[in-house]
C-alpha cells in the first residue's frame, strides 16, 4: 500500500502535504500517508489517458475481456489484507466488505463476459440499394464506439464496488475507456490497494500505460480540476446531491460540455396498500425495520418514505415498526461527516410542522463514537405535501411515515415526488387491479419499480435498471449497475460508403467476430 499517485505504470514522488484514515469506530488515525495529487499529476494522468485512448479502443475484445479477468484476480489475490483495511476505513463489517468484494470482482468478471461475446456494440448493416428508385440507397452500418478518458468518483458507502474498481471503472474499462479515479478520502488505503491490483493486471495483460490512474485528494480541488479537462470525455459520481449538481455544473460550464453520471440519492417510496397491511402487518415492519437499518441506513436505495391510508391495519404496521426499531442497536456511519449530517438533517426535521416520532432504536453509549440510533417519525400527507423539506433525503437508519386520509390523497403525495430510484408497491395480487393509476403514477417517478419487496440490495445483471428521474441521477436513460452500464462510455458512429477494408471487424462481412448484428431489419449472425 503506497500513499503515492498512481498516473498510469507510474507512482509520482510526494509533493504535498499527507493526509490520513481515520477509523470511524475507533476514531483513531490508520497507518499510512496519502498525498493529495498535484495539477501536474493531473495533467499527467489525463495525457497519458489520452494517448492510451486510440491504442486501448482498438485492442481485440478478447484481451480487454482478459484485462477485466486479471483485475478481479489481482483483487482477490489481496486477501484478508483488504477486506481487513476496507472495514477499518469504512466501519463496515468484515462480512459485509467480504460480500462486497465478491460482488466487485463479479462485476468485472460480468463485463469482461460482456466484451468476450461482443454484441453489446448494437452492430447494424444496411446494404446498398443501387437500384432504389427514385434515389439509390448508399451501404451503411453503424456501432458503439468508445467516447474516451473518463473521470470516476469513488463513493463514500461501497469502498469496493462503487470505487477504485467498482462497476463505473468496471463498465468504462469494458467500453474501451481509459479511467482516471479520484479516490474517496473516507478509504485511501482500501482505494491504494486495489489501484496496484490493477497495474498489476494491466502490465500482465500488456494494456498501454495509462489506461488506469488513481489521484489521491482531501479536498475539492483535484476532482474539479479532472472534470474540467479539456480532454475528459465523461464522469461518473455516487454520493450527495450537492456534489453531484456541483460536478454536473462544472461540465456544462466548459468549452465542450460532457456527460456526467451522477446518481444523488432517493428516498425509495413504499406504497403500503390496504389489503396486504390486513394479512401481513407485523411481517412487512419487521422486513422494513431491517432494510431501514441494513448498514446504518447507508444505502441509495433505503426506504427513507413509507405511504399509507389511515386505518387500524396502519395503525397495527406502525406499532410493529416501532417495537422492532427499537431493538435494533446502533450503528457505525462512514465517516464523522456523514454521522454529524445526519445527526443534524434528523433533528432539523424532527422540528418540522406535524412530525412525529414513533420509533428509536437504542441509544449509542456516546456522543463521540459516529455511532446512530435508527429513527422512524410519522407525519399526515397535508403537512407532508404542504412541506417539500419532508422529501429530502436524509442518509443513514432514518424513515418517514406519511398517512393518507384517503387512496386519491395517497395518489396526490406521489405527484409531489421528486424523480427516485426506486418505488415499491406493498400490496395482495387481488388488490393491484384496484390501484392501477397509483401503480402507474409510482412508476413514473422512478427507475426501478418493487413488488413486495425491499428496496435495498441491487442485483447485477442484464436487466437491472439502477438510476432514475432527477434529481435520483442526472440522467435517468441510464444504469449505474448491470451490462447496460457500459452504454454511458459510448456514442454511436455510422460509416456510408466504405470498403470493407476500412471497417471495424463489428460490421465487416461475413462477421468474423460471430456476433448478433442486425442486418437489413433482422437480427443475425451470418
């Protein structure tokens, strides 16, 4: 584990001032230095990106297949050193940082699966049509073709997944983009561990130099100064609303802008039907007060809002919430950070007009120790709709019960929703018939879409869909987990009238990379 930036083969000697980890449950500092990049390391890292770019794009699918394979080796390779310096940066549980890593190195596999079969390229051939009256039609063929460096953000709750290696680095390395990651200061050894993991994979896979570099900041400067690279072509970002609408206006305010990914958080409505609530009262509120609390609440996808219409059944579900509530210990957040934002964002909203509270969990023995106590309140839809600082995000073990006088006013809290990544629906098969235009309203606010479930846990797949309506993400046509991932590092080009010669190996004749194209209207592989 070196302190050192990573820009490419090369860590650059130390120029600036350290800074250190801090063990959020201990409060105490880690071993190792990390020096915060410099504006040479970062002119640095994007040249060598740049010149990477036109050499990595065009190397055979099944060597970057096989870059994506060693990376996820190297990985592994680590070890309990690892997962032991991810749960002392994080707080997180050793069993929790080892699911993670399993599904980090899943991810890369995932993709590098993705590359090897080749398809994903959305190949299409028009053959020409010489004897079209009244204008022939010219030959044209068209594919996805990599946009170039691009500029991750490691997240603050996944050290590993949504970080130095994570599914952004993961579906951008899979595009034929090279990656420059700006690593979370919350876990700057966890993100030098894995950054050498990667050299090492791109040198035994024979990559060119600069296809990956990891700069280290404590602050705001060195991110901005990625994004506003005149030669950065996309980026990626996890985390705060704030943060992501300061990166997002940072790229629209330059010369070219470009596009930035960023998801931004949701509070993941759940609507509690009536019949359901009848059969299943206490089990749905004690698989909610598992999801509200699952990793102190720091999830994207928590259930930060439960909705309702008033009746002795949600009378029954609240009362069960809270007695499970408080039962569940405190937690372990992130960082000081995020503990004192939350601590500050509950408090201020408990002072809200209509709030209140119907259950804690138990109380951390100290003040200091970034330890939260879970907190559900309750509130009547008149006051929530009245009050658009009821719907902000509060991040950590924290959920707002909203309680309609009636379904039509149930329907009218859903049209006050900002865009979210998730809704669920709670409800029995005979009763959804009843609640299509409450269903069909829920499910334009948001990008994923529940029945009877939880929202926290994202599988990776083909079909998962993990961004939403603003302000959940910046651009809700897109996943920020799943294959489809790889489609944010892309553009589509389309070449009229060239020999076969001068054509990617994707749309010559005779498909010599066996792939699913489709041509004139159907989909082959001839």
């Amino acid at each position: 584990m070196t302190g050192q930036n990573l820009t490419g083969y090369t860590y650059q000697p130390a120029t600036t001032k350290p800074f250190t980890a801090i063990n959020p449950v201990t409060g105490k500092q880690l071993e190792g230095d990390f020096y915060p990049a410099n504006h040479a390391h970062v002119n640095h890292a994007v040249q060598l990106a740049t010149q990477a770019f036109p050499v990595y794009k065009n190397i055979a699918k099944d060597k970057k297949a096989a870059f994506l394979r060693a990376i996820a080796t190297e990985i592994e390779a680590l070890g309990d050193v690892l997962i032991e310096r991810a749960s002392a940066e994080s707080g997180l549980p050793l069993g929790r940082i080892k699911g993670e890593l399993g599904r980090t190195c899943g991810q890369l596999r995932l993709f590098a699966d993705v590359v090897a079969e080749g398809s994903w390229v959305e190949a299409v051939i028009d053959s020409p049509l010489p004897n079209r009256e009244p204008m022939p039609r010219p030959g044209l063929c068209k594919m996805l073709v990599a946009l170039g460096p691009v500029v991750v953000f490691g997240a603050s709750n996944f050290p590993l997944a949504f970080s130095v290696a994570g599914g952004d680095t993961a579906s951008a390395l899979a595009a034929g983009c090279p990656v420059i990651v700006k690593a979370h200061p919350a876990h700057p050894g966890t993100g030098a561990l894995v950054a050498e993991a990667i050299r090492k994979a791109a040198e035994q896979t024979q990559m060119p130099d600069g296809v990956f570099s990891l700069l280290f900041d404590d602050g705001f400067s060195v991110g901005e100064a990625l994004v506003k690279h005149e030669n950065i072509k996309a980026v990626t970002f996890t985390g705060s609303f704030k943060g992501g609408m300061a990166i997002y206006q940072l790229a629209q305010q330059r010369r070219e802008p470009i596009p930035v990914f960023a998801e931004m958080g949701s509070i993941n409505p759940v609507v509690l039907l009536p019949g359901i609530l009848q059969n299943k009262a206490e089990d749905i509120a004690a698989q909610y007060a598992g999801s509200i609390t699952l990793g102190a609440g720091q999830f994207c996808t928590n259930p930060g809002l439960l909705l309702g219409v008033a009746s002795p059944e949600l009378a029954r579900f609240e009362m069960a919430l809270a007695k499970a509530i408080s039962a569940v210990p405190p937690s372990t957040m992130l960082t000081p950070g995020i503990y004192q934002n939350f601590k500050h964002l509950s408090a201020e909203l408990l002072q809200q007009k209509g709030i209140e509270v119907i259950g804690t969990g138990a109380e951390p023995e100290s003040d200091g120790d970034n330890q939260a106590g879970a907190l559900v309140a309750k509130v009547k839809a008149v006051d929530f709709i009245a009050n658009p600082a009821l719907s902000q995000e509060v991040f950590g073990p924290y959920s707002l019960l909203v309680v309609a006088d009636t379904v039509e006013q149930l329907k009218q809290l859903i049209d006050v929703l900002d865009g979210q990544l998730t809704v669920t629906i709670m409800g029995e098969t005979d009763e959804l018939s009843d609640h299509k235009e409450l269903i069909e309203k829920a499910g334009n606010k948001a990008g994923r879409i529940i029945l009877n479930g939880v929202p926290t846990g994202v599988e990776v797949c083909a079909a998962m869909q993990h961004g939403g309506p603003f302000p959940a993400t910046t651009d809700s046509r897109f996943t920020s987990v799943g294959t489809s991932a790889i489609r944010r590092f892309v553009r589509p080009v389309s070449w009229q009238g060239w020999g076969q010669d001068f054509l990617p190996d994707e749309l010559k004749d005779g498909n010599p990379l066996n792939i699913w194209r489709m041509v004139d209207q159907q989909w082959t592989k001839d």
